[in-house]
C-alpha cells in the first residue's frame, strides 16, 4: 500500500502540532512509523487520503458502534446544525438524551452532560469528595480515567503506551491523596480501606478495562469494592465513558450485577461528537452545583450537535438491539484470531465482553497491569503493521480494545481472520 499524502501531510502536522497529533494514541509511538492519515469513514472501513480502505476496529476508540456516517446519526446532526451550533441556553434535546440514559443505566438517576470522558471522571472525582468531605480517591494500576491530574497515577493507554505512567506537571500535592492498588486484587483493596477506609471519599474503576487491553474484573473484586465502599461510606464510581452502550445497552453494570454509586459516560453517548456525562444517585448528583455546593460548568455542555448525534445513536441502539449481532460476528472474530495463533504456536491469550477484546501477545491470563504488561509488544508491532498492509486497521497499541461495529458482515470478520493467519505465520 502507498501512503505517501499520509507522509507528506504528517511531515507538515509534525511542524505544526506536538509529535504531529492531537492525541498521543494516534502516535503509533508503541507501534512504530508514521500514523495514517484518513480522509472519510463510512460503515465499518476507513479510507485514507491515499485512497487506502481498510476494516476499521477502532471505530473512533468506541464510539462508532453503529458504524462510519450512519444515516439516521448523520440526518441528525444535519438537522441540528441546521437550527443552530451552540446557544448556551437550555434545550429540549438535553432532555431527551438525559431521559436515554437514566432510563437505560439502573445507578442512574440524575445525570450532568459535559464534553468529554475526561471531563466526566474530573467531575464526578470531585463530587465523591465534595460528597463525602474526604480526600482520597482510589483508583487502579492500568486503569485510565482521561487525562486528569489526580487521575494521571499508573495509568493505561496512552500513557502506559508512551511509558510515562506519572506525567511531568502533575505535581506531588495533586496525586497525594490518590491512592494506587492493584486491579483485581481484593486483599489489597481490603488493606487499603482497613488503614485507610475513613478517609476514601470514593473508588474509581473502569469495570471491563479497555485501556490495558480488555480485561474483567472478577465477580469477587466487584463484590469486594461493592462492600467495601457501602460500609465505610465511600463513593463507588463506575468509568463507563468506553464500555457504555457497549457491551450491552445498560452498560457493564448491567451484566454484573453491580450496582454504582455514580457512573462517567463519553463516546457512545454522543455518537462520534465530543461529550461526557456523569450520573447517579440522586441525592449525591444533587450535591453539584446550582443546588448543592460543588462546582462544575462548561460553555459547550449539552451542544445541539452533540446531544442531537447521542439520541440518534442511543435511540437506535434501543429499537434496533444490534447487541446479539455483535455477539455473533464478535465471538466469530474471536474464534479466528485464537485460531490463527494457536496455529502458529504463538503464546497468546484473548479476553472477549461482547463487541470489545484484546487479543494479547502473552500465554498468561491476563487480569491486571502486572501481567498486561508482560506481552510481547515488539512482536504485536509487527502484527499490527502487517494487518495494516492488508487492509486490516487495528489499535495501535497492544493496551488498547479493538471495537466491533454494526456495520460489520461476516465477510469482514472472515477476512479479517485470513489476514492475521498470513501475518502471524510470518512472524
């Protein structure tokens, strides 16, 4: 495949932006080589700028889960910007997108839409402790939360990627009170809350990690954090900002049965446009601002744009129930990729919730950052830009979930599956 628009276009972002991007986890830092640069989107494949289609399994890191343009999220939007981009006033749409998710998220019984998953994590940290009047937030190692200070501790994607699990500028004074463990671990977790239990104002946990690669948590850590936290008065926050609408219509804690004391959402529930959102118990989301004390706010909260692509997709997402589709065609692509490494003898592991999995370069099983971190990155590096070559567009980065979409057809699966046989049987 040539790509050389791709390379002239990132000589001149390199000029222009730091590293030439605008996230680090379209770097291909972990990969190696220059990032693709794409053009359009439209079901489940990508085109880049040098006329390039590839199968597309990021799917904008998640949001995409009906596919590229669909019709019915595009309409929308179309409408919307049509009446208008921003007005900073309320609207009706606000409404309506707030109704979908409270209705569809059994913790959730007020919501605060924001910008994005960052923003939702930040704010609902600071509701837990302006909640509570405690400090400590605990949070764990390979779990991501966005790029929030206090949050920026041990964390995955594109900062294990990088290796800058502590970033410069975030100060000591900021992470003090963050407290570290080990995910899956529950006599760690045990530990902390018996030294520390009075002053944990709340544990944040992204509930099936996709920032470390797909990983569970077990029914026994989950029942272990649930306890926990009821019993010293602490806030259970659910980070659903990737698997929300994703690995079922109510989201992870409606497969475990585990029921938050406040939950962060972000790309699904806006369908490809930047938002976020964080909900919960109500007479813990009434403490925000402006009928409780903290605060929380932002200009572009609830656009028209945003709000009007989130209903589309949610609303579609409820009458259509695509969800055992993604379960045939996720599951088919799963059996193919164990296949075609276990053909090849290559150590491997691969962990599956609906259409979200990580096929791990690493025979141990893998459960928390300790042994995520044990995979065979350099080799994935190989996999991935041969996967590339034939038209195959994965994560860049071995820490990282591949998304299934709607879009997808068992053709796409299939050929999917015969690209990572003859890249693998050539490593």
């Amino acid at each position: 495949m040539g790509r050389e628009k791709s390379h002239e276009i990132f000589a001149r972002a390199q000029q222009l932006m730091p590293g030439g991007v605008n996230s680090p986890a379209r770097a291909f830092g972990a990969v190696g080589g220059e990032p693709v640069i794409m053009q359009r989107g439209a079901g489940a494949y990508l085109y880049d700028v040098d006329g390039n289609k590839y199968i597309d399994y990021i799917g904008s890191w998640g949001p995409m889960i009906l596919g590229h343009a669909h019709p019915k999220v595009t309409e929308a939007i179309n409408a919307a910007v049509r009446q208008g981009t921003s007005f900073g006033a309320p609207t009706e749409a606000e409404n309506t997108l707030a109704e979908l998710i409270i209705e569809a998220v059994p913790s959730v019984e007020k919501v605060r839409l924001v910008n994005s998953g960052t923003e939702a994590t930040m704010s609902a940290i600071r509701l837990a402790r302006g909640y509570t009047g405690r400090d400590v937030i605990v949070k764990f190692a390979g779990n991501y939360h966005g790029h929030v200070d206090s949050l920026l501790v041990a964390a995955g994607s594109a900062a294990a990627t990088l290796g800058v699990p502590n970033s410069p500028g975030v100060t000591a004074g900021t992470t003090k009170d963050t407290l570290v463990l080990a995910y899956n671990d529950v006599p760690g977790l045990e530990a902390a809350f018996a030294e520390h239990g009075s002053k944990i104002a709340g544990v944040i946990l992204e509930p099936i990690v996709g920032n470390m690669g797909t990983v569970v948590a077990s029914p026994e850590f989950l029942k272990a954090l649930r306890e926990l936290t009821q019993k010293h008065g602490s806030v259970l926050i659910f980070d659903e900002v990737m698997t929300g609408f994703r690995v079922a219509y109510g989201g992870a804690q409606s497969l475990n049965g585990i029921t938050p004391d406040l939950t962060t959402h972000g790309k699904i529930v806006g369908g490809g446009m930047p938002i976020g959102a964080y909900g919960g118990k109500a007479e813990i989301m009434d403490h925000v601002i402006p009928v409780g004390q903290v605060f929380q706010a932002g200009t572009l909260s609830g656009n028209p744009i945003a709000t009007a692509a989130g209903i589309a997709t949610l609303t579609t997402l409820r009458d259509e129930d695509p969800y055992p589709r993604l379960e045939q065609l996720s599951d088919r692509l799963a059996r193919g990729l164990v296949e075609a490494a276990t053909a090849v003898g290559l150590p491997h592991t691969l962990t599956r919730v609906s259409s979200m999995l990580t096929l791990f370069f690493n025979g141990e099983q893998v459960t928390s950052w300790d042994s995520a971190s044990k995979c065979d990155t350099a080799k994935f590096g190989k996999y991935f830009w041969g996967l590339i070559d034939r038209g195959v567009y994965l994560p860049c980065s071995q820490y990282e979930a591949l998304f299934v979409s709607a879009a997808h057809t068992e053709a796409d699966i299939d050929a999917t599956v015969e690209a990572t046989k003859a890249v693998l049987a050539g490593l």
